[in-house]
C-alpha cells in the first residue's frame, strides 16, 4: 500500500496536489521580539470624531465660559491682596 494525497485539476497547471497548510505562526513570536515588543505611542489628546455632537456643543461652551471664571477669580485675588495688611516679620 501506499501514501495517499489529494490531487486537485488546476487548469493548465494539471493534476497537482492540493495545499493542506493554510495559516502557521512559527517563528513569527521570535521575529517580533528580535526589534522588542512597543507599547503604541499615545497621543496627547484622544480625537473627538464621532463623538456625541450634544456633548461636544456642550464641551465648546463649558470651555468658553472657564475662560471667564479664571479672568474673575484673578481679579478678585488681586484685589484681596492689595487690602491684607502686610505680614508681621518673624525674629
């Protein structure tokens, strides 16, 4: 007796034997290493695309009127501080 194979028609290539192995990872971990697994490099600020369209209209506006906040608190620091009376020196 003998081996058996599987003989596929291949048009003008004729009777020939058919493929078995379709996927194989050997050697590719090996590969991968040789340059070091990365971590992906991030990105400083996530993209917005695809994001909520309310919530982003609502960000625009959270963010614009921060603006004014800061403005009114530095105002009123510097206010505060001009009125203080000045610190004793310590001996």
């Amino acid at each position: 007796m003998g081996e058996y194979a599987l003989w596929v028609w291949r048009g003008s290539m004729g009777l020939i034997m058919a493929k078995s192995k379709n996927h194989t990872t050997h050697n590719q971990s090996r590969k991968w290493h040789r340059n070091g697994i990365k971590k992906p490099r991030s990105q400083r600020y996530e993209s917005l695309k695809g994001v909520d369209p309310k919530f982003l209209r609502n960000m625009r506006f959270a963010k614009k009127h921060n603006k004014k906040g800061i403005k009114k608190m530095l105002a009123n620091n510097a206010k505060n501080a001009a009125s203080a009376p000045a610190p004793a020196a310590a001996k």
